[in-house]
C-alpha cells in the first residue's frame, strides 16, 4: 500500500488555497499563510494565462489601474518573492503587511472561477473580501447583498475582528455542507 497520489497543478493550488483561506481566518502566521496562498497565486495565475486568457482578473486588475503586467506582478507578489529566497538579499529585512495577503487571497481566488465552482472556502473568502474592503456595499448589487447579509458592514472593525467573522461564517457554511 502507498500514500502516494495523483495531483494536477489546478488541485495542489487549490489545496493550497483552501488551506490558506481557513488559516488566515484561523489568525495563523500570517507569514506563513501569505507563502502557502503566494504558491497557490503563482499556479492559479499560470493556468488562467494558458487556459482561460481572456477571463484573467490579472489583467482586469492591470487595466482598471492602467500598470503593465510585470508592474502588477512586481506589487503583488513582492511579499511572497521576499519570503522564498535569499541568494542575493540574505540580510534584507520587510515590511510584511497582513493586509496585502487579504489582497493576494481576493485575486486568486477570482481568478479560481475560471475552473469551475469555487469551494465553500473560496466562497465565503470573496464575501468577506467584499464585506471587508468594498468602498461602497450596495445592497441592490447580489454580491454586495449577501456579504452583508452574511456579514454586516465589518469594513470599521479591527483586522482581528473582521477575521472572527470570517471564522464564524466559514464554520457555519462548512457545518452546512454535512
């Protein structure tokens, strides 16, 4: 008997992903989390470019701030290349901000989309994204609508507050998922 199994690349980042998602609502290292959703981000992004090019949140993000890509990938994913090498910056230090990983989790997981239905993880992540971070809920908006339905507005709370709820939220949908 083997413990080995067969894994695409689309499985193992949204393994990842799932993990990140459940983590960070958990208050676990947030350096940690950022590194395991930073993976899951690199794999995702890739599949969307091969596969779905037409349907990347990248590139929406990239036109609707008007920066090229590699200005796009520069800012987002800035923290995660810090946090994987070290041949030539051994003695550098960062200003790691949780905050950016909330950011690097919304894309990946719209992008996630593209293969088919998100997990009840993903799914509640982007209505506490948009519970969180949206400068306007409106309410005659669907997504909008069910954040703070699920939610309330949280945009005021403290970070560990916000993240509470995410807890609580995921934890009911997860329980009604059997």
């Amino acid at each position: 008997m083997t413990d080995r199994f067969e894994l695409s690349k689309l499985d193992a980042a949204r393994r990842q992903l799932t993990v990140a998602i459940r983590l960070l609502f958990d208050g676990v290292d947030p350096v940690a989390v950022h590194t395991l959703v930073g993976a899951a981000s690199i794999i995702i992004s890739d599949l969307v470019d091969q596969l779905h090019p037409d349907k990347s949140w990248d590139k929406f993000a990239q036109d609707a701030n008007g920066i090229s890509a590699p200005e796009y990938f520069n800012v987002m994913r800035k923290p995660q290349n810090f946090l994987k090498h070290a041949r030539t910056d051994a003695s550098e230090t960062f200003q790691f901000d949780p905050i950016e990983t909330e950011s690097v989790v919304f894309w990946t997981v719209m992008n996630s989309g593209n293969f088919g239905p998100l997990s009840v993880e993903e799914s509640v992540f982007q209505l506490w994204f948009l519970a969180c971070h949206a400068p306007t809920l409106e309410r005659s908006i669907e997504p909008y609508q069910v954040a703070v339905e699920l939610f309330g507005d949280i945009r005021g709370l403290p970070r560990a507050a916000r993240l509470a709820e995410g807890k609580r939220v995921l934890a009911e949908a997860l329980a009604n998922v059997g």
